[in-house]
C-alpha cells in the first residue's frame, strides 16, 4: 500500500489520532500514524475511535452500523436500502466473523449527534435493530475514547482473496481497495442532508406498560375481530420472501397496538403466529422472549 493511499484512507476514516483499537479489543495509547496503518494492511488489524473534540463540540467523520446477528446481511441490505432511498450512499462491509457493517463517510466533519441520529432514523424506517450504531455517544467525560470499530480491508496486502473485513458489493464480490476508497471519498454525504434526516430522529419512550390490569386470557376470534387488515395478512402468511421471523413477529406486536388490541390480545396474536411460524414456541424461553415483543410494542 503506497503512502498516498493510506493517507488518504486516514482522511476518510478520520478519527483520534492519539490512541487507536486493537484487534484484541483494547486500547492502545499511542498515535495512529501512517506505519500502524502501514501494519493493519499487512497483518495488525485496528480499529479508530471516531469521536473528536473540537471548539468544544464532539465531531466526527463516519458512522457505522453494526449487524452481528443471525439475520445480519439482510438487516444491512435493508438499511442500505433505506438510506439510498434518502439519497445517502453507504457500503456494506462483511466483518470478521458473522456479521456486516454499514458505513456512512460525511463530506466534512458533523456533531456526533447528528451522525448517530440521523443512522438511529434510518434504521428505524429499515425496521433494523439500533443497539449498534457508532458513534455510540454524543459527547464524552474528560479521559474517555468512546468506542472504536474496526476497519476494513485488514491484511489487504497479504490476502486479496478472502471476503472478510472486505466491502461488498451487492452480489456479494468484494470492492477492490482502491475502488473503494476514490469511490467512497468522492461519494461522500453532504452535511446538510445529514442535518436533515437527524432532525427527524424521536428519543424512544421510557414509559413501561402496566400489564397488572390485564390477565392473559384473551381468545383469538376476540383479537382478530380487532386487529386491522394489515395485522391479519401478517399474522396469516408469515414473513415475506427475505424477512426473518423475529423482526416480523416485532411487526406484528406493533400493528396489533396499532389497531387498538391490549397486551392480553396481542400476546395472543404474536404467540399464535409464533406457534404457526416456527420461531420460539418450542424454547425454553419463548414465552419471555414473546412477553417482550408485547412489551416492546407497548413501551
């Protein structure tokens, strides 16, 4: 990898340059200088902690999504999706083991807050999990790096060949280096359009439903007559082609509050689809995990 490359490499992930992570998982206090990005293309992989003070307000240049589940590569597409659809370009990363990151570079350095919101937003118009989207924080206490991600293409100069750390096309071919870095530099998102999206972003409620007026003993032909149209195609045909169960049975307990259902008659509407579609009646913790579908669509 020539200098010239790396440093700009640095400049689209740009980030602490006093410290940076390890492949370990720990931070290392020393600067990230052009011969340790030197390294993490031939075998030292790092990561780069994106948030930086400056005049007083926590910047940052990137954001990243990280998917690290079972569903994870189509939970990146969506969100790909999503955001190309307002008009931001992204790029899926296969990461190290399962997962996938989605990355968004900004044309100049954003409040770490709109970054992180403006990702929280179009994760939510996806329907993706949010528990992962760096930055992490929106401001820091004196003394603390935040949380880092790793970059991709880790040992590029050594192996070309394997797809992990790499970024993926949407067939799945992994994006050449060089491709990929004039590509994402030049295609980066404008701030304004960052500022915009963020500013649709709504804080989750923290209102915790009183199930304690409820028993559980609702039927289904009292549910249904209830639910709306919408509900009862879900409930009927189950996941489309691509979506996992989980997230659509996530859907449902949302559409069933929706239509105006108490959590006794969504319980029974999301356990009897569960029981039909496959996902955790037969666990030993299915009931929990629909209880918190329910609570979930309530809170």
């Amino acid at each position: 990898m020539d200098k010239n490359g790396i440093e700009e490499f640095a400049r689209l992930f740009y980030g602490r340059g006093d410290c940076y992570g390890s492949n370990e998982g720990g931070c290392v206090k020393q600067p990230l200088t052009v011969e340790v990005l030197q390294e993490h293309f031939n075998a030292t992989p790092v990561g780069v902690y994106p948030m930086v003070l400056r005049h007083g307000h926590w910047m940052v240049a990137w954001g990243c999504v990280d998917f690290d589940t079972a569903d994870a590569r189509e939970h990146a597409q969506r969100l790909y999706e999503a955001l190309n659809q307002a008009g931001i370009v992204s790029w899926i990363e296969r990461s190290r083991s399962k997962g996938y990151h989605v990355w968004v570079f900004a044309q100049s350095v954003v409040p770490a807050e709109v970054m992180r919101h403006a990702l929280m937003v179009a994760c939510q118009v996806a329907e993706v999990p949010t528990t992962e989207v760096n930055p992490k924080q929106v401001s820091l206490n004196i003394g603390q790096v935040g949380n880092y991600v790793r970059l991709p293409y880790a040992g590029w100069n050594l192996d070309q060949t394997t797809d992990r750390q790499r970024i993926v096309a949407e067939d799945g071919r992994v994006v050449p280096f060089d491709a990929f870095l004039w590509q994402a530099l030049d295609m980066r998102t404008p701030v304004e359009l960052l500022e915009t999206i963020a500013s649709y972003y709504q804080p989750p409620t923290t209102k915790t439903p009183e199930f304690q007026h409820y028993d559980y003993d609702a039927t289904l032909d009292e549910a249904m007559a209830v639910l709306s149209p919408l509900g009862k195609v879900i409930w009927r045909d189950g996941p489309l082609q691509g979506r996992d169960r989980s997230s659509t049975l996530t859907k449902l307990g949302h559409e069933c509050f929706r239509s105006g259902l108490n959590p006794s008659q969504t319980k029974t509407v999301v356990r009897t689809a569960d029981q039909r579609w496959g996902k955790y009646h037969l666990r030993a913790d299915g009931e929990l995990e629909i209880d918190k579908i329910v609570i979930r669509a309530f809170s």
